[in-house]
C-alpha cells in the first residue's frame, strides 16, 4: 500500500481544479467566487483560492485573473 505524499495531494486537487474550470469556461468565460464552487470541486474555498494563485501561472490552456474583492474575491476564467 502506498502513502500519499503531500505533494501529490495537492497536485491531484489542482488537477481537478484545473478541469472543473476547463470545462466551466468551454463556452466562454466565468466568474466565480470559491465559496460557491467548493462543494463542487470538494475542496475548500481556502485550498481554492491557494491554488488559483497557482493555476494563474502554471496553466496554459484557460487564462485567470483576479477580478474583484467584495466579502470575497471573484475570479474570471476563460479559454486561452
């Protein structure tokens, strides 16, 4: 039995991140707030917006911004 490291943890929830606003954004853009997404993604809005910061440097495929801050920050995401 292996033991999962926690490298590998977050880069499973990054993935599946990464594919949840892949998919969202096929149609054109979204925005959201990782409060209202978190139970969909099964994560938390904390861990979320964690790896927005990354996503916005690492992924080539959907283009993120910080969009606004009111009681929480509201992200746009769209296709690149």
């Amino acid at each position: 039995m292996s033991v999962k490291t926690p490298a590998n943890e977050t880069d499973t929830k990054e993935s599946r991140l990464k594919r949840y606003l892949k998919q969202k954004a096929s149609d054109g853009e979204m925005y959201f707030k990782s409060k209202f997404i978190a139970d969909e993604v099964g994560l938390s809005p904390k861990e979320i917006g964690a790896l927005m910061v990354k996503l916005r440097d690492s992924a080539s495929d959907i283009e993120i911004e910080k969009w606004s801050y009111t009681s929480a920050t509201t992200w746009r995401v769209t296709p690149a």
